[in-house]
C-alpha cells in the first residue's frame, strides 16, 4: 500500500472516535508545548543575560584590590587598599593591549538639585571610562582630559537620575550639590537597564576622578581599575599583561601572591550562561515525561484498536494483504498520532510563549531548532509506543481473527 493511501486509511480510522482521539494525543500535546515554553524562557534568559553583559562594557576587564587581614584575620576580597591612580596610569603606558584604562573611585552622596533631592552612587572616572563601558551620551557631552586635569566640577548623570532630579530633560547646564559641592551637569548617559543582579546601572553620577579625590572623596587609593582590551580575542592576553605589569609596579617577588585581582566579563557570562544552560536542559527534561507519558497512552489506544478491530484485519490478510502492510498500517496511525498532537503543542507552545512574554515581561526565544526537536520526540515517541500493537496485529491469523467475535 502507498504511503498516501496508509496515511489516508490512517486519518480515516483516527477521526472515526474524535473525542479518544484527542484524549489520546493529550500527553503529546502537552509535552511539545511544555517543551516548546520551558526551552523558550531558557533561551530568553540566555538572551537577556548576554545583552546584560554586552551592557557592562566591550571587552572589559576588572582589577580589584586583594584582601587584607586583621590580627590575623583575612576581610575577604577586595578589601585592601592597594590599587592607585598610579596603577591606572602606568596600565596606561606600558600596555599595548588595552583599548582605555579609567580607576574608579566610588563614594556616595546625596545630590540636591532640580526637583529635589536625590542619593546615588558616584563613581570618580576617567574619560575612557566611557569607552569602556561602550556607554553613550544622550544630552550634552561627556568631560575630557582637560576637564579631568584641571579638578573641574562637572558631572555626568545617569539616567535614574536625570529623570528623578530632572523630569522635563533639562538637566545640561544646571547646578547640582554634592556634599555642598556645586556641580555643573554636562551630560546625561543613555539607559541601561539592570544588571544580572538586579543593580539598576543607570542610578550613578559621574564625575572626573581627580575631582572626586580632591572634593569629595578625600582618599587617593581606587575602588577599581577597568580596562578594554582591543578586541575579544586580545581579553586573555591582556588580562596576563595587567597582572605582569601590577606585579611588577608592586614590587611582587616571584613566590608573592597577587595583591589584586583581573577578572574579564567573559568568566561571568559563562558561568551565568552554564547556569541558565542546566537549568534550561532540567526543565525540558521534566517536560519531556508528559510526552513519554503521551506515548504510553498511544500504546494502549492502539492496543484497543487491535481488539476491535481483528475481524477487520483477518480479512484484510485472508485477502491477500501481507503482515507488513497491516504493521505498516497501525504504526502510521500511531505516527500520524502523534505528530497531529505534536503540531497542536507547538501552536499551543508558541501561544503560550508569547503569552508569558507579554503578562509576565520575561524575555522567551521560541528557536526552530526546538520546534523541530520536540516534533521529531513526538515522532520518534509514535514509532516506539507504536511498534508493539503494530506487530501484534501482523501477527494474527486470518482464521482467528475471522471467528473473533
């Protein structure tokens, strides 16, 4: 029998019982569009944390102090001293592998100004601070090397900030006070969101650092260097010059651990995406048994079908027809099964998809890829729970199954 003509007797004998029918194709259903749903807010979770990373700056690396100790006991991480402005600025010099190199100081401060008040993190930088962090400006400009140089008072708000100081978008040339320090706005950077912590970047005031050390802050050591290397390729190598060049600035002998520490945006997105991967893999996978259970169902309707319909077979093998074509039959029926129940799940899955993206504002990828997978188990799931009922009925005899009543 022609494949058209098995997969026409196939729909015929699957529609003759509607409602069993799709009771049957029920597991199927809901483990393709379970599937589909679960691997898409996975792969959107990917997506987002990627752009979050790309958000943090191009390239970027990090350089935080080391720890130090009291009375013998170790602060943890980043709780030394040791990195300085001079740091930042011999990185500049010597290596012919970055991009820009800014330090960081970071205080707080409450700032008054516009509408009213406002406390936010303010972070004392250099110009390439902005190259670094790939960050654009909307309103005005960012300040220079002659701006840093010469200690003046201008800052560059984020854009938490401008909107809750300057909700009409007029900050440029206004005055603003930081620890009754007047300020002049020269800028406003563009949005960026949060941050895979849930930190709302835009929440910061920039300000030229040797101002925030003469005027503000009143320290000279840095919270932080960062640094951008020339391209992604160059990350690895210039994170091993930093630590060459710091070692040898700090007079580190060869058997002396670090007092700093280099990391590079590329340790957090794996990590983050190895997590996101794992859990993704979990979910599927808990979504797939409702297709495994799908599959049993289609195994015991099959089997059904093979009882009531014996006298049918017996007479299409005292006919003439081979034990292979009725096999061939019962496991088309049983594919056509669940590859219907399997494209219901996909248009569900990709309804419900869109549906979560709107009411919950999670970020969902529906991939082809996925589509095609979950199709193909569904498939694969027919043939497996399909064989055994497929090859119980090849296996009647005609003379049986003709007296069977």
């Amino acid at each position: 029998m022609k494949i058209g003509n098995l997969i026409g007797v196939a729909g015929a004998s699957i529609f003759k019982n509607k409602m069993r029918t799709l009771l049957t194709m029920l597991g199927i259903i809901i483990g393709v569009s379970a599937v589909i749903v679960m691997v898409a807010i996975g792969a959107g979770a990917q997506g987002q944390i990627e752009r979050q990373i790309q958000n943090l700056g191009t390239n970027m690396l990090v350089v935080t102090p080391g720890s130090t100790a009291t009375g013998g006991v170790s602060l943890g991480g980043q709780s030394g001293s040791g990195l300085t402005v001079e740091d930042a600025e011999v990185l500049s010099s010597q290596s012919f592998l970055l991009s820009g190199v800014s330090p960081v100081i970071s205080t707080f401060s409450q700032a008054v100004g516009g509408t009213g008040n406002w406390r936010a993190p303010i972070l004392g930088v250099d110009v390439d601070y902005q190259v670094i962090r790939d960050w654009d400006v909307v309103q005005g400009e960012f300040f220079d090397e002659t701006d840093v140089r010469t200690i003046r008072r201008e800052v560059v708000l984020g854009n938490t900030v401008a909107e809750n100081l300057f909700p009409n978008g007029d900050a440029v040339g206004q005055q603003l006070r930081l620890r009754d320090v007047p300020m002049t706005i020269v800028g406003v950077l563009e949005a960026k969101g949060q941050t895979a912590e849930g930190s709302d970047q835009d929440d910061v005031i920039l300000v030229p650092y040797t101002t925030v050390q003469n005027r503000l802050a009143g320290r000279q050591f840095v919270s932080q260097i960062l640094a951008s290397a020339y391209s992604s390729d160059d990350v690895p190598a210039a994170q091993a010059e930093i630590q060459a060049i710091l070692r040898d600035t700090h007079g580190l002998a060869p058997n002396e651990a670090d007092d700093f520490t280099v990391r590079d945006q590329g340790e957090l997105a794996d990590a983050a995406q190895e997590t996101t991967q794992v859990m993704t893999l979990l979910l599927a996978a808990i979504a797939s048994i409702s297709l495994l259970v799908g599959g049993i169902g289609i195994m015991n309707i099959m089997l059904v079908s093979v009882t009531e319909r014996t006298r049918e077979i017996g007479l299409r093998l005292a006919l003439g027809a081979y034990g292979s074509d009725v096999m061939k039959q019962f496991l088309v029926e049983s594919v056509v099964m669940s590859l219907f129940g399997g494209l219901t799940g996909v248009g569900i899955g990709y309804a419900s998809s869109a549906a979560i993206a709107t009411f919950t504002g999670w970020s969902t990828a529906v991939s082809v890829p996925t589509v095609l997978l979950a199709l193909g188990f569904a498939g694969a799931v027919g043939v497996f729970f399909g064989f055994y009922p497929a090859k119980r009925a090849a296996s009647l005899d005609p003379i049986e199954a003709l007296r069977y009543e």
